[in-house]
C-alpha cells in the first residue's frame, strides 16, 4: 500500500495494489474516485481536494489501528507547507557590508 501526494494538482493516491489489469475508475463524488478492475478488486482511491480531506480529521495525521494487536501509529502527512506561525522564526543575515 503507498500514499502519494501532488501538492501542485492537490491530489493524493492511495495505492492498494499495482495495476497488474486494465481498471475503470469509478467517480464516487467530486472529491474522490475509484480505480477497480472488471473483477472487483480496488487497486486505487484518489483524493481530489487532498487537503481539505487529509486534514480534516485527526489533526492531519494518518492514524494505522491494528485492531487484532490494540497497536496504533501515527504518521503526521506534509500535505502542505507548515503555517506561519508555526515556522522557526530566522534572524536577518549580515552580508558583511556596512
């Protein structure tokens, strides 16, 4: 599985599996479509919009819940550049003339 992100389009992919097999894509709102083979199997879902869906739940993070273990990870997602006020804050650079 692997999830890719085009932060000039705002557009993320989460790849189930390789396309071994000619897919249709299916759109399933204005924000998301479907790539499934004639026998089902999902190999891909695309987020249109990316950011406003990847951030809007769990402070942007992608979260993996292992339910069988009670084990849970968190991934934070750089979908976009850090706000302002988040950012180290740099001292001017003297050139060396005065």
């Amino acid at each position: 599985m692997k999830l890719t992100y085009d932060p000039a389009r705002n557009i993320a992919y989460l790849r189930l599996h390789r396309k071994k097999a000619q897919v249709d894509t299916i759109r399933v709102s204005d924000e998301m479509n479907v790539d499934i083979a004639p026998d089902g199997t999902v190999y891909g879902i695309e987020l249109l919009n990316a950011n406003a869906q990847l951030e809007a739940e769990d402070d942007g993070r992608l979260v993996v819940i292992n339910e069988a273990l009670g084990k849970r990870q968190e991934l934070p997602l750089a979908v976009r550049e850090a706000p302002a006020k988040y950012k180290a804050k740099r001292k001017p650079r003297s050139c060396g003339i005065e």
